[in-house]
C-alpha cells in the first residue's frame, strides 16, 4: 500500500520543495504547518483550505487517526438523524447499511484528495436538516483556514497516546497485510515518539485543539476524550447533544433514547452490521478494519515498561502547563 503522487500540482510541488521531508514504509511525508502529510493528502488540504465553502451550520469531527473517529461518527450521525423517527422504520436508519465514514466523509483524505469542487450536496446529515457533516484529521490552525471565520462547530476526539499507539500499529500491519509483528510496533514506537509520523506529532495535533477549546468561544470547539465517553457514556453524549444543538428533551430522555444511541453506536453492534463485516471503501480499507478491541489501557498489553515510561515522559513533556492531561 504505497501513497500515490500522481495528482500532485506543479504548485504543491514547489511548496514540498521548501518544506521539511520525511519517508515511512508508505510513502513521503512533508511537514505543512506544523503537522506531517503524506504528499497526497498535502494536496488534498491545499486543495480544502483554498477552496472549500462552510455553511455557518457544518459540523467538522477532528480527531487524530485512531483516537475514536469511527465511534465520533456514528454518535454525530445517531445525534443529528434521530429527528427523522427511525423508530417506525429502524431498518432505515443511515447507520445500518452504511459505515460511518461514508456517511460522514473526510475532507483532505477523500472530498478534496484530488478535486478542488468536489459535490457536497450529498453530505448533509438529512435531507430535511441543512447541517453538513465533515470529518477532518488535520490540527485546528490548518482546519480554520479553509473555514474562513465560519462559526461551525468543531468537535474533537482525542485518545490516550498509547493506546492510539496500539491502534496503529494493528491498523498498519492489517491494512498493508503485514504480520503484527513486535518488529513493526517498535518501529511505528519509534516514528510516533520521534513526531515525524503522519499527522504527528501527536501531541502538537491534540493541543492544537485543546487550547482552540480554551480560547474559542465555548459553542466552537468540543473537547471530547474516549476515555471519558468509555467511563460516562451517557453524560457525554447529552454534552455532544448539546453543543450540536440537538439535546435531549425529558421525554427522549425518559423513553431511552440516550441508551438506544449508544447501543446502535456500540463497537459490538456496529462490526456485526453485514455492511461492516463485508463492505470497503473505494480507494480505502476494508470497514472491518475500524473495529477492533475498544478499550482503554490494551497498551498495557503490548508496550514493555520502557517503552511506557518513554512515551509518557514525552507527552508529560509536551503538555506541561497546558492543563490537558491524560
Ligand atoms: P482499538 O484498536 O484500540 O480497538 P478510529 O475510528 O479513529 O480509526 O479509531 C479506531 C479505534 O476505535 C479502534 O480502537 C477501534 O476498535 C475503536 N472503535 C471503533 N468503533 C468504535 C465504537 N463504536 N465504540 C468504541 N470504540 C470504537
């Protein structure tokens, strides 16, 4: 699985040629305002902050790859569509015969990867809602650009880094069908403690939005944590329901509703849908591949002690005095 670089304009050409570059086992990487890209995906993010066009209502999911996205996803769609009383068709539902990130696409991966005009249309979370649904993995700064002082709604995942580790590592060796090997997790330790890895470094990514939830205005910016979703369920998706401007009423509230979302969105139900089990993306991996264990703390399983106590001390390191803990 090695990154494609043929629609790569002559202009981001010339950018890449100024710009700090770094090679994985993938593909070349480049780092554009403070975060690393494969070239392609560079292309696509150029491509979105020049010429995207927010609405005031979109909703952007940010997260850094294996942090929770899949899960963000379905509980947005769940939130959003819920209006449209799938309860007296349960089988129409969005979530059941499609994977979440179908319905909710990502903006430099797959709209802008190779078209500044893609077609949004069909991207709004329903017909009769005029919120457009994205998702996005780059940093706040470099998202914020494309959405040239639209007040959207920002809503952001973050993982713990180890577990985050362990997710890539498996999600590596599954989509470029190598063994999981302890030779491949050490060396995906070693680019993702060094920061050059995709996306990365993790910890600027994740104080990027961080401090933007300190700063925004409150309503921009949601902070969410997988650990805390995993912990208290209920109470974070009535905080998602809220700042989505969707919350529950006491009747919703009262008939289970909060329950039956999180039950459609669980890891289990999700990964038993036919469509999850069976389905893929175009260009992308198999949908099987975006379910796996779900816990928190399964690095403790895989990570030695040393390799523990390097990552935590790097991102105590990095967010001293940001308030942002793990
Ligand atoms: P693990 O590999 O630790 O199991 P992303 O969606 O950002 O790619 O993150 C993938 C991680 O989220 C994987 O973690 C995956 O199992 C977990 N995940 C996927 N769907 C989930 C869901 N509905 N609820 C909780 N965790 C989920």
């Amino acid at each position: 699985a090695t990154v494609r670089e043929d629609y790569i304009s002559e202009e981001t050409k010339k950018l890449i040629s100024s710009l700090p570059v770094n090679k994985d086992s993938q593909g070349n990487l480049c780092k554009y305002q403070g975060c690393w890209y494969y070239y392609n995906t560079l292309q696509g993010a150029i491509n979105f902050q020049n010429h995207f066009q927010p609405q005031d209502t979109d909703v952007i999911l940010a997260s850094f790859p294996k942090s929770g996205t899949t899960w963000l996803k379905a509980l947005t769609v769940a939130l959003l569509e819920r209006s449209k009383h799938h309860d007296d068709h349960p089988l129409n539902h969005p979530l059941l015969s499609d994977n979440p990130h179908a319905i909710v696409p990502f903006l430099e991966t797959k709209l802008y990867l190779r078209t500044s005009t893609p077609d949004l249309t069909k991207y709004s979370s329903s017909p009769s809602s005029s919120a457009r649904v994205f998702a996005t993995h780059m940093p706040l700064h470099t998202v914020k650009e494309g959405l040239r002082g639209s007040p959207c709604k920002i809503v952001y995942m973050c993982r713990n880094a180890k577990d985050v580790l362990i997710s890539l590592w498996y999600f590596k060796c599954k989509y470029q069908k190598l063994e999981v090997t302890r030779s491949v997790l050490e060396s995906t330790f070693e680019s993702f403690c060094g920061g050059g890895n995709f996306y990365g470094p993790f910890w600027d990514h994740v104080l990027s939005y961080w401090r933007g939830s300190l700063e925004d205005d409150p309503s921009r910016v949601l902070f969410m944590k997988y650990e805390e979703m995993k912990e208290e369920p209920c109470v974070q998706l009535k905080r998602l329901a809220e700042f989505l401007g969707v919350p529950f009423t006491e009747e919703e509230e009262e008939s289970g509703c909060v329950e039956k979302i999180l039950e459609l969105c669980s890891l289990r139900s999700l990964s038993d849908l036919a469509i999850n089990k069976i389905g893929k993306t175009s260009s992308g991996p198999d949908y099987k591949l975006c379910f796996r264990k779900g816990e928190v703390g399964d690095s403790k399983n895989y990570l030695t002690p040393e390799m523990e106590m390097r990552i935590d001390m790097i991102i105590e390191e990095n967010l001293k005095g940001s308030g942002l803990s793990f």
